[in-house]
C-alpha cells in the first residue's frame, strides 16, 4: 500500500501568514494569522510549528507548494524565496500557485477569479480575461466574479494542487508581478564610501 504524498503548502501574498499539511484529502495541520507586517520573521517559525502539530519532519516532507501571487510585492518574495530555498536544502519539488489558480480549483462554470488590488481594482483572469490583468473593479462582470479565498481555504488549496502537480517536474516557483512594485530604487547614486 503507498502513503499518499506529504505536502507543505503556504502563503503570504496578502495580509496574511497560511500554512497547511495535507496527506491526500486529509488535512492534518492548518495554522493562518491576519498579519500586515511581520510576515518574514513569522514565517518559518509557522511552518515548524504547522509540523509540529501534524506530527511529522521536515524530512517526512515529499514536496513543498507555496503561493506566488499576485498580491504583496513583498510577501510573495518571503514565500517564493522561502520555498525555494526549503526545496533545494531538502532534495523535494516546490510547486508555485497562483491565486487565481487556487481560487478556481473547485470550479466547473465559466468564471473570473479576482485578487484585491489596490485603489479600487482588482487582478483578474478567467472569462474575458485569459490573461493576468489589473483592471478597475467595476470593469468586471460581478455575476462571473470568484472572489480571492479566505487565507485558510486558499493554502488548503495551494497544497491540493502541489499534490498533484509535484511529480510533473515543475519549474522552480516565480514570483506573479502583473505590475511593478509601488516602490522603486532611488534614482540618486549610491554615496561614495571613503577609507583612510
């Protein structure tokens, strides 16, 4: 008999710290805290802590799926760096996930999966839109509208679809930009560092 594939999913391309454990359907730790700030101190100590209560090591661990946005510029590097780096130090497949993709994991209807942006817009994709866009929220057909998953639903699904999909020899996960970040390197030159 073989045991169902161990994955570590998580996610803090929004508000938010989420991890989950899942072996086939069963979900055997799910730990999520609203969190604005704090997200790159918070996060490992989670996943240990997501092990801890699943009972099992980073060792048992057969592949790693991790959230890659679009959402926080910053949040989704913590994650998809964090991921990369688990997957390379423990020899294991890291799978990124869109949000769009672990909205529309359960759906069967023609549908737009939406991220909040700010100002008043939303990332969309699905009927309409086969590509990534960042449109104002009004130019959106509410009746078609997936809303973006709460934080616990939306890693639980980010695992579910790593689960099926680390086998396949995925790419390392990338982060999903669909507009420049709101900060930008100063355009001033660097200061000149004098010795004695």
């Amino acid at each position: 008999m073989t045991t169902a594939p161990l994955i570590l999913g998580f996610d803090t391309s929004g508000p938010h710290v989420s991890a989950a454990l899942l072996r086939g359907n069963e979900t055997l730790a799910l730990i999520s805290e609203d969190m604005k700030r704090g997200q790159a101190e918070r996060l490992m100590p989670m996943l240990e802590e997501t092990l801890v209560q699943g009972q099992v090591t980073w060792a048992d661990l057969s592949a790693i799926g991790v959230g890659i946005g679009p959402g926080n510029f910053t949040g989704i590097r913590i994650s998809v760096s964090a991921a990369r780096g688990l997957a390379l130090g423990l020899a294991i497949p890291a799978v990124g996930v869109s949000s769009f993709e672990a909205t529309s994991l359960d759906e069967t209807a023609p549908h737009i999966a939406t991220v909040p942006a700010p100002r008043e817009q939303v990332y969309a994709l699905g009927e309409g839109f086969p590509d990534p866009k960042l449109i104002p929220a009004t130019e959106v057909n509410a009746a078609l509208v997936r809303s973006l998953l709460p934080p616990d639903q939306l890693v639980t699904n980010i695992a579910r679809i790593a689960a099926t999909k680390h086998t396949q020899s995925p790419p390392r996960p990338a982060p999903l930009y669909i507009k420049p970040a709101d900060a930008a390197p100063p355009r001033d030159p660097a200061p000149v560092i004098l010795y004695d």
